[in-house]
C-alpha cells in the first residue's frame, strides 16, 4: 500500500524555491582557437545568421571588462568600439575538441537605455543544432543579460 502513495505532483520535498538561480549555461570552448580578420569577414559574409537575441543587461561594463568578461570564457575579440550611443564587438569562438564550428558574433549594447539594451547575432560556418543559441546564452550569462 505504501507503494500506492506516490507523489504525483512532485511537492514530497517541498515545492522549489523560485528565487534559485538558475544555473549558468556551459559551453566547452577551445582557447587557442584564433582566426584572422579575413577569415572572420569571409564568414560573416558568407553564412546566414543562426540566432539572434536581445536582452536588457543588469550591470553597466566599460569596453575593457566586457573584453575581459568575454576572454576568461575563451570567446575572443576580434574587434570592438565604443560610439556615443553603443557598444559594438565582433567576437568569435569554436567549441574545443576540434569537432565543432566556428561562431561569430556581434554583440550590440545601446547606452542610451536604462536598462542598457544588448542585441546578439551568432553566425556559424556549419549547421550547429542550437550551439549558436547556446553560445548566446553563455555570452549573455557572463554579462549579466535578462532574456537572452
């Protein structure tokens, strides 16, 4: 009979606490991976976007700790400027093991907004069954993005 009391809606240890943080996404990336400026153009030029996102950042960065935030998750930049009313860089990434794409992104944040706005366009050499999306999902995390 004991078997017969199963907890069907799942609250036996207590319903889940709603401010958990969830945990951050992860994504093994190759730090020695480097590509040259042409390369990255003629991918960008040649491939569709894979995903894209926007989302509204918690923190306020400057150029240089975004750039470092990025590096110490090996996405890397290839270039990057600060204009009067955003941000802009353009990162690049592969997934270490060899197997994976290579990921390009551009990565906008409007200064004009309070919460800063923060637009995310990944792009990948070869169909990635949503690594792209999750490539996103990791640059959001580590700069503190809502909604990515």
């Amino acid at each position: 009979l004991e078997r017969l009391s199963a907890d069907l809606l799942g609250f036996a240890e207590g319903p889940p606490n709603p401010m958990s943080p969830a945990p951050a996404p992860a994504m093994d990336l190759d730090a020695a991976f480097s590509v040259d400026g042409k390369t990255f153009q003629d991918i960008w030029q040649a491939q569709p976007e894979a995903s894209s996102s926007i989302a509204a950042m918690t923190q306020n960065f400057t150029t240089p700790e975004i750039e470092s935030t990025l590096a110490s998750k090996n996405v890397k930049v290839m270039a990057s400027g600060e204009m009067e009313a955003e941000f802009k860089f353009f990162l690049y990434a592969r997934e270490a093991g060899g197997s994976g794409g290579t990921y390009l992104v551009q990565l906008v944040i409007d200064k004009m907004c309070e919460p800063r706005v923060c637009n995310l366009v990944v792009k990948s050499d070869q169909p990635d069954g949503g690594k792209s999306e999750l490539l996103g999902k990791v640059i959001g995390a580590a700069l503190g993005n809502v909604g990515v």
